[in-house]
C-alpha cells in the first residue's frame, strides 16, 4: 500500500486520457476509479474511497501504484492508470528465452532481452499493410534482430521461426499502438491516430485551405490531325490531365486546366494559379447550344466581383508541384502557406478527390470514350457510354467551352454536404456577412508575376569582329537597341526577367534592380509567341536531329510542319498539336454579360452527377 498521500497538485498534473472509445463497462470502471482516486485527494481514506465509489480495496491501491509509475513517454500513467487492463505490471516470474515459436514467444522474447521493451516503444515510423510496404518498418525490424542476436546469440526464437518473428513484432506494435489509440489525450497518440486533414484539429473558414492537384481522365479521346497534304488523321490522346484549386469549406472550384500528355510541368502548375487569381470571364462558346448556367461562374469574382485570395495550399509532392520554380512563385505571388503532403494519399486531400470523382461521374465518362477502370481481375476496364470515341474525335476549343460549363455549373450546384447549397452561396453568405477574407489590390500583378522568371546571364560580344553585344538565353539569340555599341558591357553578368508563357522578349535588370534594357528574340524565335515549354521542346527535338530550325525564319512554325508530316506515324502528334494551341493570356480586359441573355434549366436543380454527392 503506498504511504505518500495523494495531493490534489499531482491528480492535476496528470494526462487525460481518451475513452469515448472504451465499451460502457469500461467507461463505468474508468469513473469509479477515478472517482476514488480525487475522493483520496480530497484527504478520503483509501479503504473509505473505495467503499464510497464501489471499488475493490486492492485494485483501488494497484490503480494508485500504477498511476504513480512512469509510462514510456516519460509521464506518469496518472488517469490513464484507471482504464482497466491500461497498465499491466511487470511479471515477478523467472524469465527465459523461448525456444520455438509458439504463441505468447514474442512477449516472452520482449521480457527476456534487456533493453528491446524500450526498443520497442521507441519506433515511430509507419507500418506496413497488406497494399502498401514500409521501409521504416524493415529497417526497425533488422535493427531488432541485431538488439536480440548480440544478446542472446543466433540460436533458438526468433531466428528459427520462418519469418524470424516479423509477423509477431508487426502484431505486437500494432497491439501497442492500438492501446494508446484508445486512451491517449488527443495529439499524443502515435502515428495511427494522427489527424489525416488539417480540418480534423481546426476549423477551417472559406478560402482558408485551398486543395490543389492533376487527375488523369477516365476517358480514351481521339483527335484530328492535319498533315502536310491538308487531311486529317485521326489519333488517340495519349493522356488527358485535369488541373484543379478548389476551397475545401466551400468546395468552389476557383480555377482549372486541361493539359494533353504524358505529363503536365511547372509551367501547367503556376499558370492555373495565375488564372485563379483574375476575373473569371464567361468564354465565346464555339456550340450554339451549350449555355452557362444563370448565375454560375468559376472563382469567387462571380459574387460582387471580389477576387478572394486562400491562406493555406494544399497539394503533394509531385515533381511539377515541388520544383523550385512552383514554390517559389507561389510563395512570392500567390502568397500564404504552401503545404506539400505525401503523394498518393488521397485523404490529405479528400474533398479534392471527391470532386474529382464526381465530375469523373457525371461529365467525364459521359463522353464518348469514357470508361470505369479496372478495380481488380474481376471488374476489368469498361466503356460507360455506348458511343465509338473514333466517330466522335473532339475539338480542343469545344473540348474547353464544356469544361468551363461544367466547372462554372458545379460551382451553382446544391449539395448535401452544404445543406442544399451550392458553393457560391457559401462564399457570398461568408462575403456579406463581414467575415475576415484575404484580399489584395495587386491580383492583376500576382497573376502576371506568378508566369515570369528570373535567370543570370552573360552579355557576349567581338568588337573586332563587329559583333555587337547579345545575350544567349534558352538556345536563342537576343539584342536590343539598348546594347548597341555597348562593348563595354562584354562580359557583365545581368539578371534576365521574362515571361514564361511569351519568350520572344527578355529584360535586363541592373543592380540597382531597375530595368536595364529589353531585348528582343533573333529569328527564328521572334515571330510567333510560344512558352517556356516550348521552346524546350524545339531546342531538344531540334538537337536530337528531327528537324533544323537553322535558316528557317519561324521555329514555331517548322515544329508544325514536322508534326503535320509525321501526323499519320507519330502516337504524340495529339500532344504535339496541343502545345501549339495559343496559352491564355495572363491579364485579361473585363467584360460585362449583362446583355447575355440568361440561360435557366428546363425544371429542377442544376446538377452534373446522377449518384450521391460523395463530398458529404
């Protein structure tokens, strides 16, 4: 029996655990324990507390013993003592090493060698699961084999079991863990019970975490393409991606992208960023027919014509989300917190993936071509529509009007998960009623500044020669008015500023970080405007030996006749033709639809999803 009288400043200091998650049985067990051990701080005998409270005398004095014993986090058990079966005691009985494996071997083998309790409980990392391996846990789990054989030697249990006692140590923490899951105060318990969204520990107000993210679309699209005798050919799109930033509270899309290929780039990244940060404008729709639901639009200008701006950024680590261009602009321009999650888990992002699988339900596998892919070897891949995409090849600018319906409408959809209103009403409610929002008289410039660069480089020249003073920059040429003669600038190194989304003019900034000059692109570069990726793309292709821009005066316009020529032969000519259709410009004029007349469905609600909304 402890003689140390238990004071109301130690039962304060003592952790709470969690136990919403216990049966009733246990929960009725925690309280009256508890309720003994403050009846003993209040100055109640324990004999007398226990009889109070309908507790055992001797569990009530082994509830206190275990409370006062330190936990392997370096607190005392304290409430978490009074959790029935929380804390088992140390054995009094003569250990041994076990010799096969048998059941309880492990927890045998644990009280055995020295120092592998508190090996144990130090590991940390994440543990594997029948889909998904851990290297963490291999490593440990080696490193546990090393603790045991230079102990006991290589002889007997865990060494001569088939897997070396991996199962059991995998089942062991897992145990463990689960223990701690059930009881620990909230924010100490281990890696299992560790929020998966930032909305799990605060509460989150609109444009205050924005999700971002690419999604392949389930749909096998073919296009036309021209070739060089003025016919098309007909090609399958290798990849089709979605680019797009949601508001996780409002679940209002504030802006999207459609990427052809294998792949999108940095590039892809900061330009949908830089769109979200501008007026949305209604497009000229290229089908008489297709009409933007009244009242939706993309982004939060479409309420009282304010840009809203998020705090926090979510996406993951991909390459192209990563790169030091992409955070570093954002940071910069877009501004807030930047939070870069694990990829391939999608519930960081779960309101994001919802919305991807929703507009995957009910737009994208409408299409002609769109398909459900294979789950396993007994739900292989199937076509959703009835509709041969090879008859149906589409239009890359109807392609965008349909996204763009489709995006604007969402954004006026009523959802369960927003009691039956649509995103916009969310938004213009929070608007309207004073709540704090992130604006910025500098959207047009963020959104301008989010596609440019900066780069050193060294001005180059021969005065004898007669070779006046030029830049290389990107496989091209540049001069300017502003260098002529300027032979005494040969050598000095400048910072170079420039558009991502237009290379054909490049600016000097000196160090006082003030303009210098600006300098143009030579032929072949300097006539038809094209991007960073681009150019990347003609310098390689053209260094590979495909085709020679040497000579030529348009770059851009000899990449389309190599595509056009290999139309028939090349599977990435859809791709090709693709980064040759003109980007969007970053600054774009307002525009009123006040005389557009209004379009209003037919009856009912506007919805794109015939199944439950699965944001909810």
């Amino acid at each position: 029996m402890s003689q140390i009288p238990l004071a109301l400043e130690e039962v304060q200091a003592w952790p709470e655990p969690i136990v919403t998650t216990l049966s009733a049985a246990k929960q009725s067990q925690y309280e009256k324990r508890r309720g003994a051990l403050l009846s003993m701080a209040d100055g109640l005998a324990l004999k007398t507390a226990a009889n109070k409270h309908g507790v055992r005398e001797g569990t009530l004095n082994d509830t206190l013993e275990k409370a006062r014993t330190l936990a392997p986090d370096g607190m005392p058990w304290g409430w978490r003592a009074c959790v029935p079966h929380r804390v088992r005691g140390a054995s009094t009985a003569p250990t041994r090493l076990p010799e096969n494996a048998v059941p309880g071997a492990f927890k045998q083998l644990v009280r055995h060698v020295e120092g592998l309790q508190d090996l144990l409980g130090g590991f940390k990392g994440t543990l594997p699961t029948r889909v998904k391996a851990s290297s963490q846990f291999e490593k440990f789990f080696e490193k546990v084999l090393t603790h045991v054989r230079t102990r006991t030697g290589s002889s007997g249990y865990p060494f001569n079991a088939p897997d070396k006692g991996r199962r059991a140590l995998l089942e062991f923490l897992k145990r463990a863990r689960q223990r701690i899951v059930e009881t620990e105060p909230e924010g100490e318990a281990d890696e299992a019970a560790e929020a998966k969204q930032l909305q799990q520990v605060f509460e989150l107000d609109v444009m205050e975490r924005l999700e971002f993210d690419a999604h392949k679309m389930d749909a096998e699209l073919y296009m036309e393409v021209e070739s060089t005798r003025g016919r098309s050919v007909l090609r399958k799109i290798p990849c089709v991606w979605l680019l797009l930033v949601i508001d996780s509270v409002s679940r209002l899309i504030l802006g999207w992208s459609l990427v052809m290929g294998r792949a999108y780039t940095q590039i892809d990244v900061l330009r949908v960023f830089s769109m979200s940060l501008l007026p949305w404008e209604p497009r000229d729709l290229l089908v008489p027919q297709m009409k933007y639901v009244v009242g939706s639009g993309v982004g939060t200008s479409c309420i009282e014509g304010q840009v809203l701006r998020g705090i926090v950024t979510a996406a993951d680590n991909a390459m192209a989300h990563h790169a030091k261009l992409t955070t570093t602009n954002l940071a910069r321009y877009h501004r807030g917190v930047i939070h870069l999650g694990r990829p391939r888990v999608p519930e960081t992002r779960g309101i994001l993936e919802a919305m991807f699988r929703q507009i995957e339900n009910g737009a994208i596998r409408m299409l002609p071509g769109g398909f459900e892919p294979a789950r396993d070897q007994d739900t292989p891949q199937h076509a959703t529509t009835p509709y041969n995409p090879k008859d149906y090849p589409i239009n890359l600018e109807a392609m965008h009007d349909l996204l763009d319906v489709i995006m604007a409408g969402h954004n006026a959809t009523s959802l369960d998960s927003l009691h039956d209103h649509s995103a916009l009403d969310v938004v213009r409610r929070h608007v309207q009623a004073g709540r704090w929002s992130f604006q910025s008289s500098r959207n047009v410039d963020d959104a301008e500044r989010l596609m440019w660069d900066l780069q050193w480089v060294t001005i180059k020249g021969n005065i004898k020669e007669g070779r006046q003073p030029y830049v290389n920059f990107l496989r091209a040429r540049y001069r300017g008015f502003g260098m002529r003669d300027r032979w005494d600038l040969v050598g000095d190194k400048f910072l170079a500023s420039y558009n991502l989304n237009d290379l054909r003019t490049i600016n000097l900034i000196d160090k006082k970080g003030e303009l210098f000059v600006k300098l143009t692109a030579l032929p072949p570069w300097s006539r038809t405007r094209h991007d960073f990726d681009l150019r990347k793309l003609i310098s390689r292709w053209s260094k590979r030996g495909l085709f020679s821009i040497a000579g030529v005066d348009d770059a851009v316009d000899a990449y389309r006749a190599y595509v056009k020529s290999h139309a028939r032969t090349s599977p990435l000519a859809p791709t090709q033709m693709a980064h040759l259709r003109p980007q969007p410009e970053t600054a774009r004029p307002g525009r009123t639809t006040a005389s557009e007349r209004a379009f209003v469905p037919r009856s009912g609600s506007v919805t794109f999803d015939y199944v439950k909304d699965p944001t909810k």
